[in-house]
C-alpha cells in the first residue's frame, strides 16, 4: 500500500505524495524528479518470506493505494509484480536508533539523500516519515524494478 498523501504524523500531513506517478515513472523508465523505485517497510522478515514465494511464483505483489485515509478507505490497483518485473527485497538497517548511517544488505552504505530520492521523497521529508519508527530492528526495501544497491 502506498500513501496518497502525508500521513497524520508529517509536518506535511494531508499532503500529495505524488507516490502513484513517481512509481509509473520508474516501472515505465520516464524520467522523473525523485522516482519512487521502492518502498520500505517495517518487519523484514515477514517480507522476505513474502518475496520467497513471489520467486517460486506461489505469490504476486500488487502495488496499491488509498484512495483516502490509510487503514480507512478503499484502495486503488496501481500494478500487479511478480518475480519476472525485476522484484526484489534488500535488508534496510540503521547503526543506531536515529536515522543516521543506514546500511543495506549488511554492506552498502547509501546517503540519506540517495536512498531518500529513490524512495521518492527529498531527504528532510523522508527522515519526518520515518521519525517513529523502531530502527533497531531490520527493515524490506521493496524493488519496483530491477535497481539495486550494490
């Protein structure tokens, strides 16, 4: 599910994410100001058994969005993924519990800036949306595409 607009808790609450054209333009290769290439989500290890079973093709991911208040409204079909769209999940921890120093698959250290911008936010909003988060425990970057950190 992504959000059409900032949640309660962002100084931009209520807000257009512009989330739905942002992922268009990565899934279609358009250029776009900061393309949402993936999501991240709390509970990696409930997501990587979720991507084991879209590799084995048992499951798809079907990319969705409010239509209003999350949790409080219907939701709209943006695109259906499976394993063959190029998929994928990577590991998203963080040295601390702030938002400083994340790294990514135990290995690669992205920029707040660079991994802000792919997930379709300017650094300052992205670190607001995350700011009540549990970072001490694992998060799942969720690929659109085939992009990677390497």
């Amino acid at each position: 599910m992504l959000s059409r607009v900032f949640p309660t808790t962002h100084p931009k609450a209520g807000q257009e994410t512009d989330f739905k054209p942002k992922v268009m333009a990565a899934l279609n290769g358009m250029p776009c100001y900061r393309k949402k290439l993936h999501t991240i989500r709390a509970n990696y290890e409930l997501w990587k058994k979720r991507f084991e079973e879209v590799e084995r093709g048992y499951a798809v991911i079907n990319l969705r969005q409010w239509i209003g208040r999350p949790y409080r409204s219907k939701t709209v079909l943006i695109k259906t993924l499976t394993s063959k769209d190029g998929i994928g999940i990577q590991k998203l921890t963080f040295y601390t519990d702030r938002i400083v120093y994340p790294t990514i698959d135990d290995n690669y250290q992205p920029t707040i800036l660079e991994i802000s911008s792919n997930d379709g936010l300017s650094r300052d909003d992205w670190i607001d949306w995350f700011r009540g988060y549990d970072l001490s425990q694992p998060m799942a970057i969720i690929h659109f595409t085939d992009f990677r950190y390497e």
